[in-house]
C-alpha cells in the first residue's frame, strides 16, 4: 500500500478535505437516524408485522439510509473520471 502523504501534516489536510466533503452525507445520516427514531415511537407498527417499523433499529437504520442518500443529492462535489 503506497503512502501518498509527504509528510503527517499533509495526510491530516487531506483527511479534513475528505471529511468536509462528506458533511451533507453526514447531516443526512443523522437527521435521517433521528427521523427514524421518531418515526418508531410515533406510528411504529402495532401488530408487529411490519419488517421496518416493527424494530426500533430497523428504523433508524432505514431513516439514516435514506438520509444518506438524501444528503447525497446536496453534495456539490464534482465527479472526477
């Protein structure tokens, strides 16, 4: 595995780049999480049938994928080829 940091400072630069590139994924996940919980303990599934709503982590987990994917569509990054 090749190191292409010149030095530790750099690699931490390049680390931050990456990580503030990610912020609208990284709202999304939280909001969408946060969503999910909610939507749990709101509606939820009385019967116990339902795959999503049945499950407190199924709902969370769904609500940060979909969060996820919705902060997804704010990122403003451009695709390299």
């Amino acid at each position: 595995m090749q190191n292409n940091c010149e030095t530790k400072s750099s690699c931490k630069e390049k680390m931050m780049l990456r990580i503030k590139g990610m912020i609208p994924e990284l709202i999304g996940i939280t909001l969408g999480a946060i969503g999910g919980g909610i939507y749990y303990f709101t509606v939820g599934c009385s019967s116990g049938s339902c795959p999503i709503t049945s499950n407190p982590f199924m709902s969370v987990l769904w609500g940060a994928m979909i969060g996820f994917l919705t902060g997804g569509l704010f990122n403003n990054k451009k695709l390299k080829k």
